[in-house]
C-alpha cells in the first residue's frame, strides 16, 4: 500500500488524535515520511488536524474521486480495478485513447479514467461537453465480447447504470432521453457516448463515456445551458456523495455488461423501456438534411428507435438527433 494511505488507514480506524511516533511504530515509516505522507494527503483534500505538535486527527475524507476511494468500497469483478485519476485534462475519452495505443487494449479491459474537471469534453457529433469541477467525468475502456451489430447497447448499459446509480444513492428518478441523455423532469442532468475502434467485425476497444452533473453549480454553466441543464445538488438542496455515486454507478455498469457479453439483450431492453422518457412522445428526428416528426413507439433488440410518422409509415432510427416535442 502506498505509504500516504497507509497513514490515512491508521488515523480512518483509530477515530481519534494519533501521534507521529504513534503512525511511524504501525506502519513501519519513519517520522519524516509520516510527516511528508500526511502533507500529501492535505494536498488531496482530507481534512487532517493537529490539536498540538506532532499530533494528527482525520477530521473528514476528501471530496474528490481519488481511486484509493472508489475502490475500497467498490466490489467489482472487473470494472474499475485499474483507475486513472486527474484533477484537470482535456478529456477522459482523450487520455483513454492514448493508453489504447501505449498499451494492448485487452491490458485496459475495465480500466476507469476520471477527472475532477474536463477542459475540452466531447459529445456526440462532436458537441462540446461542457465538464466543470463538482461532476463525474469519466471513460471506461473495454475490450467487448460482443458483436458489433449489438454495441450500441453499451450506451444503453451506461445510461441504465447512471440511472440506476442515480435512484439508488439519492433516489431520484431519472429517466433516458433516446439516445443517450439523462434527464430530470425536463432537464438534462448527464449523458453517455460511447467510441470504438474496428476493422470490419473486429473491435478494437470501446470507450464508454461518462458525463454527470452531481455538485455542478448551475451558474458556472454557460448562459445557454443554465435553463436547460439540472445537477443532483440543485435538485436535492445539498451535496452529494460522489465517491458512492461512482463507486455505484461502477457497480451497476459492471453487472448489465455481464448481461450484454452473456446474450442477455432482452434483458437490457426491457430493462432500457422501463426508464425511458421518449417512448410514447412525439419526437422530431433529425438524419443530417433530413428532418421528420412522428411518435416513439418502440425501441428495438439492438436500440433502434422505432418511430411511426405522420404518414402512418414506419421507421427505424439508428442514429441521429431526437427531439421531444
């Protein structure tokens, strides 16, 4: 165990004020090294007093996504087991993208990438993502045993997972906006995209990120978003546990990829219609050029859109923009 968190495990169990002789004699470290570890740990975001000299007490755990965090209250198989932490960065899907080509992408099966602030996020069609400090911003790389035709449920998996995470930490009922949206009410509170990389039916890796807006102070958004957009702690009135919350979502992700790699796409679907905030709207769906307007009525076993138009035709959306109206 890094020697940092070896002090923050003594000063967690023991509840109360430790000395530095105390800390050194029961993990082995000398009183310099207690010292420097606790100086890191501050820099962390633990609250770490010292009522006198040489004396230290855990006031309160960081706020932070620190993966020491995530994972002591994690139990997973897989999924997140490796993670990759950073306070600021371009994107997650970015960092991801380049560990895929530094390392074997069936080494990175599982493997989590989470920021405390995204810079440069992106969503779909290559809209910005707008990622500041206080919201879960993460990337997860997986090498899928999954036919291509059936990755698009990978979104669905992710938008599942955040849903559920969502009820279960907070209980609050979100509900998935086809394709890939999480609302609240009528306000878009996260959302999921997911990457791949193939060579015909040969997939390379997906990413599946992840985009939730937890402690997002609503007026650091940009004025365009503020009327649209809704985070957990402006829905709730208080802050919210995000180390649970990803630990959580983490949780509930791993368990519907089993379903999805097991055949279980049924499962997933249902599953995906019992949440979903489209089916049964009138939507508008818009292919590029091509726009038209009909009723949601059905989400198919590999998550097309199943719309009848007005002309009493039927399509199946695949892709593209969908609007409520």
């Amino acid at each position: 165990m890094d020697e940092k968190f070896a002090i923050l495990e003594q000063l967690r169990e023991a509840r109360e004020s430790l000395s530095t002789r105390h800390l050194a004699e029961r993990t082995g470290l000398t009183p310099a090294q207690v010292a420097s570890a606790i100086r890191s740990l501050r820099t962390m975001g633990y609250q770490i007093m010292a009522p006198k000299r040489g004396v230290y007490r855990l006031n309160a755990p960081t706020s932070k996504l620190i993966p020491y965090e995530v994972q002591r209250i994690l139990r997973t198989a897989f999924i997140g087991h490796e993670m990759r932490y950073y306070e600021k960065i371009s994107s997650t899907s970015a960092v991801a993208k380049d560990l895929t080509v530094q390392q074997d992408p069936s080494s990175l099966h599982g493997a989590v990438i989470v920021a405390e602030e995204q810079t440069g996020g992106t969503g779909r069609l290559g809209r910005a993502w707008v990622s500041p400090g206080g919201g879960i911003w993460t990337t997860i790389i997986l090498k899928p045993r999954i036919p291509i035709d059936r990755l698009f449920m990978l979104t669905m998996v992710g938008s599942l997972a955040v849903v559920r995470a969502i009820k279960k930490v907070v209980d609050i009922g979100a509900l998935i906006k086809w394709p890939n949206d999480i609302y609240i009410g009528d306000k878009k509170v996260g959302g999921v995209i997911t990457e791949l990389s193939a060579e015909g039916p040969i997939v390379h890796y997906v990413l599946v990120g992840i985009g939730v807006d937890v402690n997002v102070t609503l007026r650091n958004l940009p004025p365009g978003l503020r009327e649209s957009a809704t985070s957990l702690s402006a829905e709730l009135g208080h802050e919210v546990d995000r180390v649970i919350l990803l630990a959580t979502f983490l949780r509930e992700f791993e368990l519907r990829y089993n379903q999805v790699e097991s055949g279980e796409y049924d499962t997933i679907v249902r599953e995906w219609k019992s949440h979903s905030w489209t089916l049964e709207h009138r939507v508008r769906i818009h292919l590029g050029t091509r726009v038209f307007e009909g009723d949601a009525i059905d989400i198919d076993d590999y998550g097309a859109l199943i719309v009848r138009k007005d002309s009493g035709t039927v399509e199946r959306v695949i892709a593209g923009d969908c609007e409520h109206i």
